[in-house]
C-alpha cells in the first residue's frame, strides 16, 4: 500500500502479457462519467465514447506496440499498466542501443498503422483527416478537406455561425458565447478575451460527412496527437528514450545519452510548467511535474549505478564488456515496483500455503492417530470431510 503504483486490477491476457488497471484510472473514469452524464445528459455517451473507450483502445494498442518489438528484440514483455496518464509496458531487452531503440519505436509506429488505416478509410469520401495536432476541437468536430470540390466539411448537423452580411464562418473556439437580442430580432456573438460583439448569422451547413467518417476522423486525430506528443524529448515519452537511444549508439556511451534525455526532459518540463501559466491548464501542470520528478529519477538511478560499480569501472564507455571485442552483456535489469509487489506477493502466498499444509498434515497425524486406537468409527462428519479433502490434494498432486 506505500508504492500507489502497484494499485492495480487485473484486466485480461492477451498474446502472453497482462494488462493491469490502475484503481486511480478506474476512479477518474467514473469521475468524469458522473460528471458528463450530469452536466451534458444529451451528449455524455458520445464524449465516453472518445474520451474513454476510443482513447483507450489506441493507447493500449501503443504499449503493445512496445511490447511485440521487444520481443522481436530477444527481449521479453509480461505486462501492461494502464493509469491516469497513459500506459506502461514493462519490457525487459538487451541492454544495447539498438534493442532499446527498436522497443522503444514499436509504439509510435503503431501509432503510424493507425493513422494510416483511417487514411485509407477515408479515401474512398475523398477526405483528408485533420492534422493539426494543437486544435483540440478536432476530437469533437473534426474539419475535414475534401480535395474534389475543394470544400471545408463539418460534422453532420452542425451549425455554422457566420458574420452577418460575409460568408466568412466564425470559428467554433474562438466563440466565448452567443446570444439572441429580441428587439433587434439578430443573434449575437462575444469574441473570446474581448469585449466586443456582433451580429452573426446561423446557417446549416451543406457540407456535411456520414457518422462513419466523423469517427474515423476522431481516431485518426487521437492518434496523430499522441504520436507527436510522445515524440518530445522527455522521459518517459518515447521521444525521451529515442534520444537516448541515439546519444548512445552515435557516441557508445550509455551516459551521455541519459544525460542528455534528461537535460531535455528538464527542458520540456520548464516550458510545459510556463505553459501551464499562461493557459492556467492544470493537466499541464501535472505534466511538467511528472517529467520533471521522472527525468530526475533517471538521473539519480545513473549516479547509483555508478557509485555501486565494482572494480572501478569506468561507465564513461557504456555498460559494455571490459574486453572490447566481446558484445555487450545483458545489463541485469532492476525490477519495477510493480514486478517487486507481485513477487512479495506471491511470496506471501507461498507461505500461507506451506504453513497451511504443515497445519494439515499436522491434524492428519493427530487423525490417524485416532483411528489407530479408537476405529474409524469414532471420527467425525467434520474429521471425515478434513480427511477426504486432504486426501485428494495428495492424490492430486501426485
């Protein structure tokens, strides 16, 4: 209960690997449910819909993608962690540049397959998916190009709110809100951050796309988004370890590429926090929070491997052989916290179970005993069944 990393559930297994749910993720889910279904009770299916079960499924996808490209590696994947934050693939592989950057790779490029694949969906409508990973508005009406009459197309439904006498259409973000001024008979909008209004027109739009394609479009942009995003150089985003990676294999120097990552994650930090700031975002904060302490936690665990190095090896060359010629050994990874509470546990069941068998064949002994000098007559329903119940074990186990 001291490490709330190991708070997790079970989910399922597949291809060999167990997926674990983090309790915090289950309570943040519920959370927001509760939350949409009470504020929003026409559209809180939909929002589920993206928010937790499309967002899901793609960043699942991901750390599988982690996972089967260490195996390919000579490494090995048992589990998966999904929490607040995203996932987390414990992968164990060799401990060379190129293993780490191959693992580390296998999940943005599953990214890639994704977006691909709504591509190709999307052909077919003639519609190009929207790329702009900053525009947020994309995961609830995403704006999608159609290259054969050269037209904007808009969820189906959807209004458009245009300046009175133009066609110019007024952005849904950069409307704060709209109102309806009976004596003028006009509608009215507030442009965000100012105090300015003006009249608007609302119009229905006529380029419109199916349901089908607005989903496609959705995925297509989560994933795209998460893609870049994991691409910035910051532990533990897959930018961070792909730095790594490179500073090692480029200069054969397991040191130099943490430390490098590191700075850069620390650097990333800083500009998230300032952003956090200025957009008084506080998911932003708790980002530039997270990477700093794990970029800081990396960096304390190098300083530990090299004052607990041995026959004062110099770690300035990488975790390499001391004899030049030989390949890199496998450096002994340290279990995760979750791998160690999942070992405590097992261990403490271990010890139930024997001092439970110690107890049986205690009672076994006393029982025999009894039927010794008394008969068998003498045992109870309760001594029976004890009897019986032991028995079988054994049978079983033999």
């Amino acid at each position: 209960m001291r490490d709330p990393l190991t708070w997790s559930i079970p989910l399922f297994r597949a291809f060999g690997i167990l997926v674990r749910l983090h309790i915090l993720y289950i309570v943040i889910t519920l959370g927001f449910i509760l939350r949409e279904a009470t504020k929003r009770p026409d559209t809180w299916i939909e929002t589920t819909l993206i928010w937790v079960v499309s967002l899901f499924c793609i960043i699942l996808l991901h750390e599988f993608g982690h996972c089967f490209a260490a195996r390919r590696e000579g490494g090995n994947a048992e589990e998966i962690l999904m929490w607040p934050l995203g996932g987390l693939a414990y992968c164990d592989v060799p401990h060379t540049p190129r293993a780490n950057l191959i693992c580390t790779a296998g999940g943005p490029f599953v990214n890639v397959l994704i977006c691909l694949a709504c591509v190709l969906l999307l052909l077919p409508m003639q519609l190009l998916p929207p790329i702009n990973p900053l525009n947020f508005e994309n995961i609830y009406r995403p704006q999608m190009y159609n290259w054969s009459d050269g037209q904007t197309y808009y969820k189906a439904g959807e209004l458009q709110f245009v300046r009175e006498g133009t066609n110019q259409v007024v952005e849904y973000r950069s409307i704060d809100s709209y109102f309806y001024v009976k004596d003028l008979n006009k509608y009215f909008a507030k442009q965000e951050g100012t105090k300015e209004a003006f009249p608007i027109g609302v119009i229905e739009s006529t380029h419109h796309y199916s349901t089908f394609a607005l989903w496609v479009g959705r995925i297509f942009w989560m994933s795209w988004m998460l893609f870049v995003f994991n691409l910035l150089p910051a532990f533990p985003l897959d930018g961070g370890r792909l730095l790594q990676a490179i500073i090692w294999g480029k200069t054969g120097d397991y040191r130099r590429g943490t430390i490098v990552a590191v700075y850069a994650g620390f650097t990333v930090a800083i500009l998230f926090f300032v952003a956090s700031l200025w957009s008084v975002e506080p998911m932003l904060l708790m980002m530039s929070l997270f990477i700093y302490f794990y970029c800081r936690m990396q960096y304390v665990a190098l300083e530990q491997a090299e004052n607990e190095s041995v026959f004062g090896y110099d770690f300035s060359q990488g975790y390499t052989s001391l004899e030049k010629d030989d390949p890199p050994p496998r450096r002994p990874k340290q279990a995760g916290p979750l791998k160690r509470w999942l070992q405590a546990r097992r261990d403490r069941k271990l010890q139930a179970e024997m001092q439970q068998r110690q107890a049986d064949e205690a009672r076994m002994d006393e029982l025999l005993d009894k039927i010794h000098r008394h008969g068998k007559e003498s045992l109870s329903d309760e001594e029976r069944r004890f009897m019986d119940r032991v028995s079988a074990r054994y049978r079983n186990r033999s």
